[in-house]
C-alpha cells in the first residue's frame, strides 16, 4: 500500500480554503448572484435527505439510516429546496450511480447542498461529486476496483468524528471506476486502499467522501461508518422509530383530507389493512372501507377482516359478496394470466359500483409502501427500473375522479408492520405471510370451479395449521397448497381412489425477488400428508416443491 499511502500524504499538504470561499469564488468568476440560504427549518422533524443518483443500493442507504434511528427520504437529484424544505434535512447522503461525473449530463447534487452548511455524506458516484463540485479532481482509474478491499487509517486523523471506534484496517465493498486526483480546498484524505489513494475524505465542516458503500454488509463497520456521521459528525439524536411516525402521519393524513370523504380497499393483507387503520383514526367516519370478498381466500379470512375492522375497530365496512360474480368471470379460463385480468377487471367493476352507490367520495386510501414508490419509475426518484407491474391487481377504477392518499408510502415493510401494531392491529394480521392478489384463483391449476376451490382451501388450511402448530409460520415467506389439475391413483381401506395430487410449497425469501425452498422437518410433512390425504375427500396424493426461485417462482402459476 505504500505508493497509495504516500500519494494520500502528498494530497493531505494541499491548500485549506473553505468551501464556501471556494463557492463564492467560483460564482463570482461567472458573474452568477449568491444564493439565499434555505429558509428557517421546523426544529420538530429531523431528517437526512438523500439524493439518489442511481445506484442499486439506494434503497438500501435509506435502509441502514432508519434502522440506525434517524429518518430519512430518497429523492431525485434535481429536486428544489422548496420540495424538500419541509423534511427540515439536517444532513445530506449522495448515493453512488452508475455516471461518471464528466460525463455528458452527468447528474449533480443542487447548489443548496453546499449552500446550506449542514453535513454531507458522499458515496462513491456521491464522492466524486463532492470533489468535483467543490474543486477537487477526479479522473479515471487505470485499474477498476470492484468488490472486497482493504482501506487503511492508521497514523493519518486519528480523532477525527467518522472514525470514531473503528479499526485502522478495515474490509469495505468498492465499486467505482473514477477515482479522486486532486482533493477540493480543504479536504483532507483520511484513508487509503491499495488502488485508491482517497478511499475516505473529509473537511471541517462536515463534508465527507467514501468511495466504498457503507450500507451493504460486505462492510462490515459499515453501519458504524454511518452512526457516527449521523450521531458525531451530524449531531441527530437517533429517535425516530416508526412509531414517531404514527402521530405525524395521522396529523397529515387529517391536514390533507380536511372534510372530505375517503374509500380504501381491503384486501386481508397487511399494507391495507394498517392504511385503514392509519386512516381511521385519522378521520374516522369519512373513511369508508370496501371488501370484496372474490370467492379466492383462504379459509376465515373474510370472516377475519369483518371481524377486525367491523367489530373490533369500528371502521364502517361496506362488505360486499361477490363469489359468485368471479366464478363466472373465471368459468373456462385456464390461463394464468387471463385469471388475473378477468380478477382484476371484475374487481375494478364490483369496487366503483359500490363506491358509487356512497355518493360524493373526494379519496381514495392505498397501501404503497416506500419499495413500491421507489421501484416505480413513475412515482419514484425515477433511476431505478419498474419491477411487478402484474402484482398490482385490481390497480385503480379509470375514469373515477378520486385524489389518492397513500399514508404508507414511505415506510419499508417492516415499518409498516411496527405501525399496524401501534395502531392496535392483531398480531395475525400485521405478521400474516404475503398472499396473491389473484388469491386461490392461480393455486388451482387450469380451470377453476367451486369445488376445486373447497378442495386447495381445506389443504391449505391444514398446511397452516400444521405449520403455525411447528412454530414454523414466522419464519417462513410463504407457506402454502397447490391444487394440480393431475388426478391419480391411490389406495385407501381395500379401495381404489382416483383423486387430485396437491403440492404443498414453504419457502424462505428476503423478499419475493429469489427464495429457496424450505427444508421443512420431515415430520411436519408427513403430518400435513397424512392430514391432507385423511381429512380431505378427493385428493390422494402430496408432493413437496423442492424448486428454488430462479428458476421456479413461488406461485405454480
Ligand atoms: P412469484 O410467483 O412471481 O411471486 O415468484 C412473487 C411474490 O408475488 C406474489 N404474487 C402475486 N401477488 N398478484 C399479487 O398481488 C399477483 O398476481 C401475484 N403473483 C405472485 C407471490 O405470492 C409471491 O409473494
């Protein structure tokens, strides 16, 4: 590391003018006017605003920030002061991406940034920036560093605020291909790797380059890395929990709806059921809840979600039988894909009718979550690509001219759940497992009847119970019965059967992007076999699903 260690020496000797001096040089040289500084902030509400250049970890940056305690939102990199002013930001993070900074069009963090005086953190693509906006120096690297390295502190700042605690070696996940040259006024380096002479930077004013990622866990001190920009160098108190968040979003779901009044759907699955909630106590009898119950659930749940929403929660509840309206809609169909339209179009028909027969109705309440809003290019800080689309079931009736509030849209899932539990929801619901849109209609294989139905419910059934029974069902993704449309041939007493095969899947996943099948212990399958194949009539038969997604996706359909 030596050539690297001593070129960081030759760097730390440059020149030690301030930022802003620097700023005001520069905009002076090009005749441009001095920039206000952003308006007093409500010292309520503390938050870091990270500005997303792309990277795939953004998500991820935002991830670490709240789970260390202090809020904060992704947005894109050309958005105003004004747009953000009133998450009163006390730091800012500058994501990685995948430009280089002299790149045509290349993106750039807004003036206010620097204007501001508070604190900054930029990673990789962020870092580049930083010295590149600020007067430094960045040029290609002649070897790429991608992947694990070492980067070295020792004997070069040793007190300084980010460090704090930390080891003088450290392992670090590197991903850039530029590197920096020549350090902006005022910076110093404050450590090294073998191919990165500036692998850390910093001034005294809070401005702070890594060229690693500190949010992923191939950085182990990572996560440090990062509390001690927030608690050391930034001064956050590290409070906020997604409780905080109950108040608040309660106060702006009421600001924004005033008198008006709202509809929400209710699905069973968690992200409603919590912005019913949210959205009850906010307003309490403006909302109206629909439940269509589609025939497609699973066994108790429509009774489950009268049951929490109309008794125990006291939210008016229009609950509206449509069983047989989708079993007509689904009659011959046996293509995966054609079920979950015709479930989607009947659903929009069932949903505006009822709307419609509660007269004026000004919202409607949605469960998008923050993965949901950041993963659209639509709504989101627009870098990333859209993923799922088929997943959003039912989507919203077209010509109805309803306002959206969505009171979730930026907490993470399991935010969302610590909510729900806030909010006095039973616990079966905030932790139930993901269930389809689409529901029972995609684990009956081919074509679905009313039978067919019965018979994947009853199994189901008993594969929860079994599973609940293990202590099995919390750490499981999904936890499932697959009716096949195979009938064979089996023997029971001194008879023949002929019946349905039923394939039980239970599968493991951080989210439903890949997972691996479950190796369940063995005695649990035998007793959801020997009960399936006992207690339910016309199936003979249960295999177990040992595909990992890729290549099998979760649902057989
Ligand atoms: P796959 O089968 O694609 O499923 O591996 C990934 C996750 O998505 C759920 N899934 C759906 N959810 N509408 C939904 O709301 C759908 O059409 C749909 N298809 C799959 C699946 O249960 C798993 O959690």
């Amino acid at each position: 590391m030596s050539r690297a260690a001593d070129e960081t020496h030759r760097l730390a000797a440059s020149d030690d003018l301030e930022v802003a001096a620097y700023l005001e040089a520069t905009r002076e040289q090009a005749g441009e006017a001095p920039v206000d500084p952003p308006p007093t902030r409500d010292p309520s509400i503390e938050s870091v605003v990270i500005f997303d250049f792309g990277s795939q970890y953004s998500m991820l940056i935002a991830r670490r920030l709240r789970e260390l305690k202090v809020y904060c939102e992704l947005v894109p990199p050309d958005a105003s002061w004004e747009g953000i002013a009133h998450l009163n930001p006390k730091a800012f993070v500058l994501s990685g991406g995948p430009a280089s900074v002299y790149d045509e069009g290349a993106p750039q963090a807004p003036p206010y940034v620097f204007d501001s005086g508070l604190p900054v953190l930029g990673i990789c693509y962020g870092m580049q920036l930083l010295a590149h906006q600020l007067g430094g120096r960045v040029a290609a690297s002649t070897e790429r560093e991608y992947g694990p390295a070492m980067i070295n502190t020792r004997g070069i700042d040793d007190d300084n605020p980010l460090l704090s605690g930390l080891h003088s070696t450290m392992p670090v996940w590197m991903s850039h291909g530029d590197r920096i040259v020549e350090l902006p006024p005022g910076f110093r380096p404050l450590a090294f790797s073998e191919n990165s002479p500036v692998a850390v930077m910093g001034n005294d004013s809070g401005l702070y380059g890594l060229q690693f990622h500190p949010e992923v866990v191939h950085t182990p001190a990572g996560k440090d890395l990062l509390e001690n920009f927030l608690l050391k160098v930034c001064g956050f108190r590290g409070d906020w929990t997604p409780g905080n968040f109950v108040q608040q979003g309660i106060q702006r779901v009421r600001d924004h709806l005033g008198e008006g009044k709202v509809i929400c759907a209710l699905s069973g699955g968690v992200d409603s059921a919590v912005t019913a909630a949210l959205v009850h106590e906010a307003v309490g009898d403006q909302l109206t809840c629909i439940f269509v119950d589609n025939g497609l659930m699973r066994r108790e749940e429509p009774e489950r979600v009268v049951e929490t929403f109309q008794r125990h929660q006291k939210i008016r509840l229009v609950h509206v039988d449509a069983r047989e309206r989708f079993l007509r809609a689904l009659a011959e169909v046996t293509n995966p894909e054609t079920k979950r339209v015709r479930i989607g179009e009947e659903f929009i028909r069932v949903f505006e009718s009822e709307a419609r027969k509660l007269g004026q109705v000004d919202f409607i309440a949605q469960g998008t979550t923050y993965p949901d809003v950041v993963e659209s290019a639509s709504t989101g800080t627009g870098t990333a690509a859209k993923i799922k689309t088929h997943h959003n079931v039912g989507g919203l009736p077209s010509d109805m001219k309803f306002q959206l509030v969505e009171p979730l849209r930026y907490l993470f899932k399991d935010e969302v759940r610590q909510v729900g539990l806030e909010l006095g929801l039973p616990e079966e619901i905030v932790y139930r497992q993901p269930f389809p849109g689409p529901g029972l209609a995609i684990r009956v294989i081919g074509e679905v009847t009313a039978e067919k139905l019965e018979l994947v419910r009853s199994a189901d059934w008993i594969v929860m119970d079994e599973i609940k029974a293990a202590g099995l069902y919390g750490d499981l993704w999904q936890s499932f019965a697959i009716l096949t449309d195979t009938k064979t041939v089996g023997v029971m007493g001194d008879f023949r059967t002929y019946g349905y095969a039923v394939t039980v899947r239970a599968v493991r996943a951080e989210d439903a992007m890949t997972a691996d099948w479950a190796r369940l212990p063995y005695d649990v399958l035998a007793r959801i076999s020997n009960r399936i194949v006992n207690e339910v009539p016309g199936i003979n038969r249960v295999v177990y699903d040992i595909t990992s997604k890729p290549p099998g996706t979760i649902e057989w359909e």
